[in-house]
C-alpha cells in the first residue's frame, strides 16, 4: 500500500513569502503522493480591515457572518490558493487548487447554534475521494483551502487543521497516510516561553494529562483534538512542527501515537 501525505501549512508560513517560496519548493521535491491542505486567516483579516469590514473572534475563533464569507472565499480560494497552485507549477509539481465544493470532494454542515454563533461556518460530514484519487495517480497535487459546502450553494467557512485530518482519515482505506501540521513552532512545547520545550511524543493517555493540567490549551486544543482523531481512525503517522519535519527525519518535532 502506497503512502499519502497529507501537510497543512499554518498563518505564519502563508504570511512570509520567503518561508513559503522556501516550503514549496521542497514540498514539490516529495516523491510520494501528497495533499497540502492551507488556511489564512491573517490575510482574511487584513483584508477585511482594509475594507472596512468588522472582524468578530471569540476565545479565539472567527464569527463568519454573510460579509465575512465573502472575504474568506475571495481569500482562501482566491488569491491564496492559486497563489500556491501557481507556485508549485513553477517547481514543476503539478497541482489543482480545490475548495470542498469542487468536484462535491468535502461536505460539511453549517454549525448548529449553541452558546455562540458562529456563522456560516462548517463542521465536516463526508469527505469523497473519488475525484482526488484520480487526481493523485496521474501525480497532481490537491491544494485544499478552508472553504467547504453544504451541498445545497451554500459555501462554509471550515477550521484547515479538521480539514487536513479529515482527508487523511478518509484516505486510509487506500493508503498508509500520513498528517502533517506545520507551523512556526519545533513542536507541541511543554513551556510555551521556551521553543526548546519540545514534547516529542504525545499518546492518548498522555494527551488527556496535558490538558487536564493545562500544557495543553487554547489555540493548540482544536489541532491535537484532530491529531487524536486522526490516530484513534488509523491514519499511520501524525506530526506537529516546522516544516523541516518532512525533510529531515533528524529534525525536531511532536509525533502523536494511540499507546
């Protein structure tokens, strides 16, 4: 069985043209079939200031009301999206950037309305690997954005890192896959004041530790949540750290693991 590499970039690569010139292009080195998986949220809300949009967050997470959908879109599966597509062909990695309503590959549901509100904003249901099979034994390259669709025209803002383990869960039936989320960080840090804190292995029982006594919290809960999910559903292999973690199995980086 082949392996499948499925890598979300995070903000703060997107957001630095060296880092992400410098990412892509060893990303198209890999030989293997790959999916890159990407959000960009900091570029939505610049370009929502400059319009004069208002950005709304709670604890963390974006209210994406009709406006805000639009920008999103313009965004992730504009300006964003082709500007990687565009970038890995000039690296001579063929690619196709995809939202989930293209070719029906993710659909999701708008979030039911609890506490909060969040918009229109999607919760995965089903991912299709029909189209996106095709696609990766010809060797072209899936560039997913954070937009998703509820099949019936309506379009959804969608959290990149679910995304990201959501098409590795699905894969895993044809594929060895592998998730990777890369960020600015070696890894999952224990002190969150000191980068070399790096936790190098996570399992579930030690995961459930971290949060219960705080290591673990905030913006990196949503992230480990999906790393759990996507070992408890038997994707092989799932890492968090900077992106020399797919080049340099030497590197530094968190490895999450079921025991």
């Amino acid at each position: 069985m082949k392996k499948l590499k499925v890598v979300k970039i995070g903000g703060n690569i997107i957001n630095n043209e060296m880092a992400l010139d410098a990412f892509l292009k060893e990303f198209s080195k890999l030989n293997s079939p790959k999916i890159l998986v990407h959000g960009g949220g900091k570029l939505a809300t610049k370009l929502a200031k400059k319009i004069g949009v208002e950005v709304q967050m709670i604890d963390g997470r974006r209210i994406t009301d009709k406006d805000t959908l639009e920008i999103a879109t313009m965004t992730y599966a504009g300006k964003i999206n082709k500007s990687i597509v565009a970038n890995l062909q000039s690296n001579h990695c063929d690619a196709i950037g995809f939202s989930g309503a293209d070719g029906n590959s993710i659909v999701s549901i708008k979030r039911p309305q609890k506490d909060i509100d969040f918009g229109f904003v999607g919760d995965v249901i089903k991912v299709n690997t029909k189209t996106l099979e095709i696609l990766l034994e010809h060797q072209i390259t899936p560039v997913f954005c954070a937009i998703t669709h509820d099949k019936n025209g309506q379009l959804l803002n969608t959290n990149a890192d679910t995304i990201a383990a959501e098409l590795a869960i699905a894969f895993t039936d044809i594929y060895k896959t592998e998730l990777y989320y890369c960020f600015e960080k070696k890894g999952v840090l224990r002190d969150i004041t000191n980068d070399q804190s790096v936790i190098e292995n996570i399992t579930i029982k030690t995961y459930n530790e971290l949060v219960a006594n705080r290591i673990i919290s905030d913006g990196m809960l949503p992230k480990l949540n999906n790393c759990i999910s996507a070992i408890q559903k038997n994707v092989e292999k799932v890492c968090i750290g900077m992106p020399e973690m797919l080049f340099n199995p030497l590197s530094t980086y968190t490895t999450i693991q079921a025991i």
